[in-house]
C-alpha cells in the first residue's frame, strides 16, 4: 500500500463532503440537465460531466457540488438509485483526489 493514501474513513466522514460523485448518467445528459436535477436538493455550485478526450463523448458520470453539507446529504437520499432514462443512479460523496498516481488504482 502507498504510504501516501489517506487512512479509509469512516460512513459518517464520508458523507461531510459538498462534492459528489454521480455515476450511471445516460450518454445523451448534458451538464444543464445534471444541474437542473440536483436543484431539487438544494442549490448547486457547479455540476460537470465527464466526456472523453479523443472524442468528445460522455463517460457515463460526473461531479456536482452542492452549496452546503446538508444539501449534499439530502442530495444523496433524494437521487441515489432514482431512474433517469432507465438507469438509476449512483449518487455518492466524491473522494479527496490523492497526490499518489497509484492510489487510483485502488478498489
């Protein structure tokens, strides 16, 4: 194991973050739609979805973050496993980005 990587954390620590994972988005979404659907918990501060370099295409997730903490969480009980296009989604707090290139590679 890198000695770098951050300790895991406990369920409570993970959910005190602003910034959230959302995965199993359908190909067509678009960053104003994925903003539109996280305002219903609360307000967003930015929401991005991640396409491929080589051509343009989404990947199938993204990032949101919310204004506050307790949007966040109500975000995550609001949206996780809620179908959008026939796909439900995967709504979780985003991890902190480590400085170790191998960590990514973990789980």
């Amino acid at each position: 194991m890198c000695k770098c990587m951050p300790p895991d954390k406990t369920d409570k620590e993970k959910v005190m973050s602003k910034r959230l994972s959302v995965g199993n988005l359908p190909h067509q979404m678009t960053g104003e739609e994925l903003h539109s659907l996280f305002s219903e918990a609360g307000l967003v501060a930015s929401a991005k979805i991640i396409t491929y370099l080589h051509n343009g295409q989404t990947c199938g997730f993204g990032f949101v973050e919310m204004k506050t903490l307790a949007e966040s969480q109500t975000a995550i009980a609001l949206l996780h496993g809620r179908q959008v296009d026939g796909r439900p989604l995967i709504v979780k707090p985003d991890r902190p980005q480590s400085k170790c290139a191998f960590s990514r590679r973990r789980k």
